[in-house]
C-alpha cells in the first residue's frame, strides 16, 4: 500500500509538471486535452450561456460529430462537406480563427471506397502538434494526412491502398495520436504475409515525413471495428500506450517499438471506450457481454499496470452491470466520473469501485465528461449540454442546460465533447460549432509542451531491433535507404546502429549501409529485409508493386498460392489450375471475406487503363459481384441485380454512381476494361467501362460512361470481388492511358 501511495504522488508532480508547462499555452490539442485525461486547470469559465447570446462570443455555421482541437490560435474540425447537397460530400478539414471564427483554411476530399456512411463522415478528431503547429486527420476512408498551420498538405497516407485497412459500416474510426516524433493510428488490415489475417493493428508513423516506423498486432481476431484512443503513459520505466482493441481486450504497448508488455481480456466484443490512466491505475469499461462467467451486460474495471502476473495487469476492482461502452471517464481528487449508454452520470470512490451517486442526463451517450473550474461539461447525444457544479461524493448542482433543436423541433445531437482552451469552451453539435466564454480570452500563442524522454541509460543492453521504414512499398528498380535502431527492454532508445543486412524474399539487393535496390523486374512482390546488431534480429516489410505496363496471368505461381505483396488475397483468393491454365480464384467459402478489394499498384498511379477476363459461377440464386479498381473508382458487374455499376463510395451511391443494364451469364468468361480520363485542370473525371464475352471482339463503344465533378485524380489499379459464389480472374492486364 506504502508503495501504491507513493507512485500516486509521483504521478500528481509529473502531472503538475506537465500541466504547468502546458499553461502558457491553454491549447486542446486532441479530443481529451493535453494530458489526455478530460481534466483542465482553467477557471473563470461560464455557468450559463445562451444561444441568443449570453457568453456566447462567436457561432459558425459547421456542425460536426467529433470534438474540436484548439492549437495556436485556431480551431480545427473534421467533418462533411455540405451535408444539404449529396452530389457535393466530401470530408472536410476546417481551420476557424479561434478569437473571430472565421475560416482561416480549409481542405476537401472525396471519400473513396469506404461503406461507412454519409452521417458518419468526420467520426475521428484531429490531433494538434504544439511543436509544429501540424494537424493530423484520419478519415473514413483510411486516408491519414498532415497539413502544416497554414493548411497545405505535407503528406498523406492512403491506408485502404497500401496495408490493406478494413472498412467498417458503422464508421468507427480512430484518432490520431501525437507522441515525440511519432503519429499513431489503429483499424483493422488484412494484409500480405505476416499481417495476412484480419487483425485490429496499430502502426505508428514519424510525424514529419509519414515513414512507418512500426507495425503490431497486439490481440486476437477482432468482434468489431472500434474507436478506442489510446494513451501514451509512463510506468515503471516504460512509455506504454494503452487502450482498447477490437478482440476486446485492453493492452500496454511500447509506444516507441511497439512491443506488447501486458493485455487484459474484458469483453466479448470490441472496446469503443477510452481508457483513463491516472498514475499505473487503468480504468477500462465496455458495455457488452463479459468474458467470465458473469451474466451482466458491462463492466467498469480498474487495473494497476504496475503489477503484472502471467502477462496481465492486477485487477484492483470492477463494477458489473455498468454499460460505459462509448464515453470515457475522467478522474478527479480521488472520484471518478462516467457516463453509461443510457446517460447517467456516475461517481465512484476510484479506490474501492464504491457507488456514490447517479446524475441522470438524458437518453443515450456518447460524449465523454470534461472536469474544468470546478465543474462537468458534459453533453447527451439528444442536443442537452450540461453544465454542472461538482459537489464532492455528493451529487452535483445543475447550474445550466443549454437544449439544441433542428428547425423540425427534433433534437440536434452531440456527439462529442467540448474542448477548453484559453479561458473558452468550444462545443460541436452536428449543426454548429459555438466558442463560449467570456468577451476577454485568457488565451496566448501556443507553446510546445515538454516532452518526456525515452532514452535507454548508458551501458543497457540491445534487446530490439526496429529497422525503418517498418512497412516500404517500392517500384521494380526503385531505391529506399534503410535504417537499423536500438533499444532496450523496455523500449528505450538506444542509437542508431551498424547491422548486418539480409534479404528474405526478395529479388533485391542490400549495401551494408542499409541502401536497398529492388531488382529491375516488373512483377509483384513481397519480403523482409532484416537487420541483425549484437545478436538480435529486426525486420521491415518491402512490397514492390509493378509499373504500367504489366500483366498478370498467374501462371508462374503455384497452386493454392497468391501473388506476393498484394494485400487481402492470402485466404480470400488462390491460384487455381482449371484446364490446364492457371488462374486466381475468389472461393464463396466465408461470408465474412465475400467482398473484397485488392490493390496491386501505386497509390499515385494515373492516366493508365487496367483490364482483366473475370467469370462468375452460380450457386443456388446466388450469383457474384466482380470488377476493376482505377483511380479509386470501381467498376463492377452486379450478378443478382443485373446491371454494370461505376460508383467510388460503395453506401451512398448518389454522391456519384453509373449504371447500365447486363444480364451476367454464369460459367462464361468476360473481358472487362477500365478507364478513368481527368481533366488537365483537375476539374472533371470521365470514368469508362467495357465488358463483352471473351470469345467475342472488343466492342468500338463503351459499355457504361459517367462524369464525376468532385474526382479522384489518382489510385492504385485493383480488383473487385463479391463472392457469394465463386469468382475467377485471368490476364490482368495495366497499361498507360494512350499507350
């Protein structure tokens, strides 16, 4: 106990610490504040506010469902483009003047392949950079990007296209998170090699050039997509993330390496709740089934990192029956507050689990408790944010409720919860976005806060090798410069260092500097290039995608197997010998992998023409779906609905769609072919497509034609399958546009 005492004070002065280096600047930087814990020191803040005006300093007509992020003088949210006019959705990224609310920048994209839906565009927060003044925006379509203060791109990853991410219809989409030099972001992948299997991973790039610097997959099979935002602590010497997983447990990793340290199994399904880390103290709950043998819905837990047995964390306590699946805790002088699913606000004695009482706030939650001056912020999803004043162990005063309505007089829902920056609250509902507070802001310029340091002490021994980039896709004859770093066992750095280079897989070859150059042959790949240092061994992932013009027919791969580097294809597809030719086969043995997509190119592709022969079987009624990817736009042959569909985001189709009429004769071989034409400017994109019988001619006309006002000007060629019953490819075929 003596010593439990003692890492909580240790934790309160760090805290201090980190908090008064963080007061100069006041800025809220990501969804739960500089210390990821909903806790600000401001004070002053409003008790009341109206709409029509009291404390009310500016409104903007941008409604949202995230929570805001506030960095150096600016107010920064994600969400969709004009939500009255559908032909017009984009995501958008929109930087306002935090003093004025005018609009300082703004970015839009079109949302590609992706089935999460409109509404659920601008699910993820940014995350701010005080060190840079860089935001960072994941979106639905697995599309990670870093734009510097002013709102010009520095980079983006397209994550859908390049590892393989899984997207999910319910629009459950992570955060970013900020830690030292790294951007982390996790979903779900079915990759190439290693990383074949459907898994929730987490991969971590550096934050100025977007490199990987790793990739883990810390638990099992996942239940579900989640939105669990990890977060970053010191304990007992090891900076470990921390948070929830789609197979339902909690896990610690190193956040420098990625390297599991300990996991705790809590639900049956995935956890969307946050975790709250006060100290070595983990406060996790979800509201599904339990993994025990208990016949509650939900639990509440506590766990203390500090003390590990088997792997697993020490559990201190739990609450069953407490349904906390979505918003996340906050702690303050020994009480925790959190809100179930059904909107009750409820405190606990964070030592012993002990009820102490219950604030009921409306009907359903999602939004999480901010802790500032003295009181709770906390909103409903049903359009009430309250304002309350806490009172110790004893319920709290309500001092306000401020209640939004849509012209219709239904409820305006809140999703998120408000950011508290420089004597301001900023609140996003899904129809505006208002700054409260008073007419002074007591804010300044942002300042970064002081990071921790990760390094390994003199003398400590070598026991992982991270070799960088984690994760190279690469072009026949292209070069990538490679490098091997140190740290110890937990997770500390130790230096850069000189290592022993191997290739695994691949036609390459390594200098002993780490310069690698991959052979000139234009064919698929996919290896590991390791890197040994004193006696332990470190590996990165290298695919190489062919150039236009390329061909594939399968016939150099062996039966069962699949083209090396593509992701998505180990276990959804293989090499099948039928008469004597060799094809790729998409077997409608799993519901679960019926429909797939696969990329086999560069994700900058453009101006090329991909075509492929495709044959669809029959089982039962059951007919499949099948095409080509180009530019991220799909084209497919729709076998149960008897037509030819363009479309780029598969669940809201009149954003932009084409379609014809096409009677899909089973067992018979087709060739398609797949053009997408953009204008010099940018401006347009004309998307073509041809489909005949193999054993015919190529038709002069095309099949199906469509314009798209808001393009895509580049993507990856790939693949389109729906296999609810078997589908077959053969002489993929890529080609420059003219050529």
């Amino acid at each position: 106990m003596c010593s439990r005492l003692v890492m909580r004070s240790l934790f309160l002065c760090s805290a201090l610490l980190a908090v008064s280096l963080a007061l100069p600047a006041a800025d809220w930087p990501s969804w739960r504040g500089v210390n990821a814990d909903g806790v600000s020191t401001e004070s002053g803040l409003p008790s009341k506010w109206s709409q029509q005006g009291e404390n009310l300093l500016w409104e903007a007509p941008i409604g949202g469902r995230s929570t805001p992020i506030v960095i150096d003088g600016r107010v920064c949210v994600i969400t969709l483009a004009e939500p009255e006019e559908p032909t017009k959705w984009q995501e958008r990224i929109v930087c306002l003047d935090a003093e004025t609310g005018k609009i300082r920048w703004e970015h839009r994209y079109s949302i590609f392949q992706t089935d999460i839906p409109h509404h659920r565009v601008g699910w993820a927060s940014l995350a701010g950079d005080p060190s840079t003044g860089h935001a960072y925006s994941h979106g639905v379509e697995g599309k990670l990007i870093c734009f510097d203060r002013d709102g010009k791109l520095v980079w983006s990853r397209s994550f859908g296209e390049e590892v393989g991410r899984i997207s999910g219809f319910g629009g459950r989409t992570v955060d970013p998170l900020i830690d030292g030099d790294l951007v982390i972001v996790s979903f779900l992948t079915a990759g190439w090699g290693g990383n074949f299997i459907p898994r929730h991973r987490f991969i971590a790039v550096n934050k100025t050039s977007g490199e990987v610097v790793w990739i883990t997959t810390p638990g099992g099979a996942p239940k579900d997509t989640t939105y669990s935002v990890p977060v970053v602590r010191m304990i007992d010497g090891e900076r470990l993330l921390i948070m929830g997983n789609g197979d339902g447990g909690i896990y610690g990793l190193q956040v420098a390496t990625g390297k599991k340290v300990w996991g705790f199994p809590l639900s049956k399904r995935g956890i969307n709740s946050s975790v709250l880390v006060t100290g070595t103290d983990v406060y996790a709950s979800h509201s599904e089934e339990n993994v025990d043998e208990s016949t509650a819905m939900g639990r509440l837990v506590h766990l203390d990192a500090s003390e590990l047995a088997e792997g697993k964390p020490k559990e201190v306590w739990k609450v069953d029956g407490f349904a906390g699946g979505y918003a996340t805790p906050a702690y303050h002088d020994g009480i925790l507050y959190h809100v179930d699913n059904s909107a009750n606000l409820t405190a606990f004695d964070a030592e012993s689990g002990e009820e102490l009482w219950i604030h009921n706030i409306g009907i359903a939650q999602k939004a999480s408790p901010i802790i500032v001056d003295g009181k709770i912020y906390v909103a409903d999803v049903d359009g009430k944010f309250h304002i309350l004043k806490m009172n110790g162990r004893k319920e709290p005063e309500v001092l306000h409720v401020e209640e939004f309505k849509n012209p219709d007089g239904s409820a305006t829902q809140i999703n998120g919860s408000p950011a508290i920056a420089n004597g301001r609250i900023y609140l996003l509902t899904t129809n505006n976005l208002y700054a409260i507070g008073t007419a002074k802001s007591a804010g300044g310029a942002a300042k970064p806060v002081s990071a921790v340091s990760n390094n390994a002490p003199a003398g400590a021994a070598v026991t992982q090798v991270q070799v960088v980039p984690a994760e190279a896709i690469l072009s026949p004859g292209a070069s990538q410069k490679f490098v091997a770093r140190t740290y110890d066992d937990k997770g500390r750095f130790i230096g850069e260092a000189t290592a022993e280079w191997a290739l695994e897989g691949l036609k390459a070859n390594v200098s002993s500097s780490g310069a690698l150059k991959v052979a000139d042959d234009n064919i698929s790949q996919g290896g590991l290039l390791a890197a040994t240092v004193s006696g332990v061994k470190g590996t990165a992932r290298v695919s190489s995608r062919p150039r236009a013009p390329f061909t594939e027919d399968f016939e150099s791969y062996d039966e069962k197997a699949v083209p090396p580097g593509w992701n998505a294809t180990r276990g959804r597809f293989a090499v099948t010998l039928v008469e004597g030719n060799k094809i790729l086969k998409k077997p409608s043995g799993n519901p679960r992998s019926w429909r797939t997509t696969v990329f086999f190119g560069d994700p900058e592709a453009s101006g090329y023409v991909i075509e492929a022969d495709v044959l669809g079987a029959q089982r039962g009624r059951r007919k499949p779906d099948m095409g080509l990817v180009s530019h991220r736009y799909t084209m497919a042959i729709m076998g149960v609905r008897k037509k030819i569909m363009i479309r780029t985001w598969l669940s809201e189709l009149v954003r932009f769609s084409a379609e014809v009429p096409f009677e899909l004769e089973a067992d018979v071989w087709y060739r398609m072919k797949m053009q997408v034409d953009v204008t010099d400017n940018g401006g347009k994109a004309t998307v073509r497509g041809k489909v005949w019988k193999k054993s015919e001619a190529e038709p002069d006309a095309w099949t199906i034609e469509a314009e798209d006002g808001l393009p895509h000007t580049q993507g990856s060629p790939g693949i389109y399958g729906y296999s609810a019953a078997d589908v077959f490819y053969d002489n993929i075929k890529v080609t420059p546009a003219g050529g």
